[in-house]
C-alpha cells in the first residue's frame, strides 16, 4: 500500500489557484525532493499534506486514512517542519522538546522517552541543556527536525530544510535524513539547493504553476542515461527549426535524444563518446549555427530539473530520435 497517496488536488487562495489538480503517491522509504520554481506551490501543497490547509477539491490519503476525514489521527504519522520554524529562545534543547511532547498529549515519561530518542537521532545529546537560542543554525535546524520526529512519525515533511545552511551543515543533514530514512521513515523534503538533495533523494516531484509536471525515481534517469550523457547547448544568435535541425543531426546516433530546444537553446542526451561529440558539433557549425555553449552535464537532479523545466517551456513532450 502506498504510504501517501493524493489525489486531484485543488488549493485556492482569494482569486488564486495554487494548486491545479496535483496528483501523485509516495511509497514507504522513499525521500522525495519537491522542487520548482518560486511559486510554484511548493510550501502550499505540504501545508494541504500536513493538513494546514483545506483543499478546496480533490484528497489525500495517509496509511489508508483521509485526511480530511480524520486529520488527528494522521498527525500520529505524519511530521512537518515548516520553512519559517520557530523554537523558544529561552528555553533548553531539553525543555523545547518535552513541552512539544507533553503539547501533543504525551504523558511526561513518555515526552522524557521521546525527548532522549529525538536528540539522539539527530545529534543533539550532547546540547539538551543549552539554550536554544544559543545554537548555531545548523544545530538549531536539528532541533527543528527533533520536533517534528519527537512522536516518531512514519512521513515527514519539511519544507527548505536546508536554506541558510553552510555547505558542511548541509552535509550534516543530508546524512540525518538517510539514517532516519534507513530507520524507516519517509520524507518530502522540498529545497531550492538541487545539488544538496541530490545527496539523498531517491524521488523528484517537479512543480510549476501549481501543477505537477514531473515524478520519477532519481535513479531512474542514471539506468536510462547509462552510456549517454546530458549536453547543453547555447547558441548566440537564434536558429530557426533548431530542434529540427537537431534531430537531423542525430538521427543515426543510437540513443540520442532531443530533450527540449528553442531558437537558442537545446538539451540533448547523446552517446557518451567523444566522436559523436565531434560530429553533433562539426553538423552544427557547418548548418551555420553560432554556437557559444557545448557543455556536458552533469546526470544530477539539478541537470533533471533543467532539462524537465527546459521540455516544459518549450512546450512538451521529449522527442525520442532513436532507441
Ligand atoms: N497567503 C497567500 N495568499 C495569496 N496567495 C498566496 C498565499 N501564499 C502563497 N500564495 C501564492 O500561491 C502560489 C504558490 O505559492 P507557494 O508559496 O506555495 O509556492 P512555493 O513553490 O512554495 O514558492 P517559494 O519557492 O517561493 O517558497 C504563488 O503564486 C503565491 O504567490
């Protein structure tokens, strides 16, 4: 059974459409990145998962359970982190905690359990009786994180969990996430940091305009692109019917893939050789393109999310030259 499953979800704000029928499920173990431009709808589609906010059609099922129809119990298995979080100053790691647990109804004992498994989870043992005001913010994120695992929830959301961050914070969480997730959680994570959540995302959930336009395995697209490699090209001067122009050129290169193109612009897939290289380029230079960029890119998220955006905008499907 899928862990989260929503369906033809609809979110408006007064005299705007957020949310145009997103639909989408997320098996158990997985960490999803949710990326898109600002806008998007990123931030309200996990307030309507983390049941924040009422849809204004379509629903969403925990284990099982609609949301709408019992909201309380999957709180119990859901966690979220919000992008503006805030904790109390003055008061210790410890007493961030336990005042979290004893507000979600736990007995103390059970917030005083919780609270020490929490904070060992993500580090934070060490910190119970410092203020947490007085973190850093990258330990302050942790607690944050402490929070919103304290009741041990099986999906957890966070919202840009990584923004304001130093690289080797970022590190720090990126590890947190595949050691929680390796304890069997599963995590929606959306960041406008692609190359960090390529560290441990297994999924991409792509939104723009409040619709989804992309879901798929992160390590789909390694398998796919085996023995291809992802090229972007950039031209100075507009070309009429580039795409066309390209597909030509790489009609007799197996594997080879226009993935979007505009009059200046184009993302391809092509056999990763250094002659098929040489001859896409030497075809464009003699088809009198100017060509400014010839640059291999790297089979990363960010490179998915580029290609994905580039596909869309240039209005639609990729165009398979050859298998
Ligand atoms: N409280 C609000 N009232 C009206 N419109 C809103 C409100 N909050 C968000 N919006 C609009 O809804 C759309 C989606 O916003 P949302 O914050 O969910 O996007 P996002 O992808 O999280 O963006 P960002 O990456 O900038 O955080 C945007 O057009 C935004 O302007």
């Amino acid at each position: 059974m899928a862990l989260l499953t929503v369906e033809g979800l609809v979110f408006d704000y007064p005299g705007n459409r957020a949310l145009h029928g997103v639909s989408f499920t997320l098996e158990p173990g997985a960490i999803t990145a949710l990326v898109g431009p600002n806008g998007a709808g990123k931030t309200t589609l996990m307030r309507c998962l983390a049941a924040l906010e009422r849809p204004s059609a379509g629903r969403v099922v925990i284990e099982g359970v609609d949301l709408s129809e019992d909201p309380r119990h999957c709180h119990r298995f859901l966690g979220y982190l919000s992008d503006f979080f805030g904790v109390y100053e003055q008061l210790t790691v410890r007493r961030c905690l336990l005042y979290r647990g004893l507000s979600q109804g736990m007995t103390m004992a059970e917030a005083e359990k919780a609270t020490l498994k929490a904070a060992e989870r993500v580090g934070l043992s060490d910190r119970l009786d410092q203020a947490a005001g007085t973190l850093s913010r990258g330990l302050r994120q942790r607690l944050g994180i402490a929070q919103a695992i304290l009741h041990d929830p099986r999906f957890v959301i966070l919202d840009e969990p990584a923004s304001g961050l130093d690289p080797e914070a970022r590190d720090d969480l990126s590890t947190l996430l595949r050691g929680l997730r390796d304890d069997g959680m599963t995590f929606l994570v959306s960041s406008h940091i692609l190359a960090e959540l390529s560290d441990y995302a297994t999924e991409m959930l792509l939104l723009s305009d409040g619709r989804l336009i992309e879901h798929r395995r992160v390590e789909d697209d390694e398998g796919e692109a085996a023995g291809t490699v992802a090229l972007q090209i950039t031209l100075s001067e507009p070309k009429e019917n580039f795409g066309d122009l390209l597909q030509g050129l790489l009609a007799e290169q197996a594997g080879a893939v226009v993935r979007g193109a505009d009059t200046l612009s184009a993302l391809v897939r092509i056999p990763a050789d250094q002659q098929a290289r040489h001859a896409l380029l030497a075809g464009l230079l003699a088809a009198d393109c100017k060509v400014s960029e010839f640059a291999v890119r790297e089979a990363d998220l960010q490179s998915l999310y580029r290609e994905r955006l580039v596909r869309e905008r240039a209005g639609g499907s990729s165009k398979e030259v050859r298998s």
